[in-house]
C-alpha cells in the first residue's frame, strides 16, 4: 500500500486512488445483482466495468478534474471493496458536488456506507471546500434515506421524478443535500 495514494481513513475503509488494476477485483462486483441493486444504471459487464475504471481513472488524473475516483479498501485485508467519488456540480466556482460509494454486497448493511459517506462529507467540505454536498439514492432505498436524513442530518429537497430511462425502466431518485454553515454546525 502506498501511503501516498491514500486519501482517507477510517473504521472499516480507506479511500485511495482509483488505479487501473482495481478493474478486476470490481469487475467481479458486475456479476452480483446486490452490487447494482441501488444503482441507475444496473448491471454491466465486467469489460464494461472495466471501461468504467479505465474512464474514471483518466477524468481523476486531469489537472483541473471535475470529478474524482477513490477506490474503496478494507484496510484489514487491502481488498478493493467498492468505489467512490465526488462529482463538480455546475461551475467549479459554485462549489456544489455530488458524492458517492458504492460497497460490494458483503460489505452492505453492516455501517460500513454510513461511516463512508460521511468521510466523503467531509473530504467534500474540508478537502475540496464546496459550499454545498449533494447526495441522492433510489427512492426505495430505505437505508439510504435514513442515513442522509436521520445520520447526516442532510436537507431532503425532494424527489428527481423518472429522470432517466434505464435498462430497467424510468428511474427516480431522492434528492438531498448540506450546506457548509449546516456542516460547520453540525462539526463544531
């Protein structure tokens, strides 16, 4: 493990840059439908994840990135155990982004998303220095609702109605979002 490349730490995880040789060990993930389960765009093959990482890694390496890529590790065992990353929403100058993660299914319901999340919460406002975090899930995705509402005390702003076709049919998302001053509470 180099050091250099890690970008967080913490109970159960370490984010890392996303290298190429990680396309592997996700591309195993494509074959499991707990791994898409959450996820818009469903299942992909594994030379589809493979392009994905190859992609991912090529927009993380551009000097002025407008989204970054973190391979998701269990520190225990250095195993790649998801992805996650953080998307400029609009203008750089605006300071909003997305983030998310996604974790293999033996990793799921066990904390571990809850605790990653809020690591990239805080990379996002102290690392990147955004004004305002948005998160979103699908709209049956209970945990996911209660850990952005219920742990991370985030601003449910609603429903993303149907807003892109996928292969398996209209997907709608919740929608929710912090503020750097809600966060600076929040911390405090």
């Amino acid at each position: 493990m180099n050091s250099d490349s890690v970008i967080a730490e913490g109970d159960g995880y370490r984010l890392r840059q996303l290298r190429l040789g990680d396309a592997k060990v996700l591309a195993e993930f494509a074959e499991d439908e707990r791994y898409w389960l959450f996820l818009a765009d469903g299942t992909r093959t594994p030379d589809q994840v493979r392009q994905l990482v190859m992609d991912s890694v090529s927009a993380s390496s551009r000097p002025q990135a407008r989204e970054h890529w973190w391979a998701v590790e269990d520190p225990a065992s250095d195993t790649v155990i998801g992805t996650a990353n953080l998307k400029y929403i609009g203008e750089k100058a605006d300071r909003n982004g997305s983030i998310g993660c996604t974790l293999a299914p033996d990793f799921q319901g066990k904390g571990l998303g809850a605790r990653l999340g809020w690591a990239l919460v805080v990379l996002a406002f102290e690392a990147f220095n955004l004004h305002r975090v948005e998160c979103t899930c699908a709209v049956d995705n209970d945990a996911s609702v209660h850990i952005m509402k219920n742990t991370y005390g985030m601003f449910h702003e609603g429903i993303r109605r149907e807003y892109r076709h996928t292969a398996r049919g209209w997907w709608s998302s919740h929608v929710f979002s912090i503020l750097e001053g809600e966060y600076a509470e929040k911390t405090k």
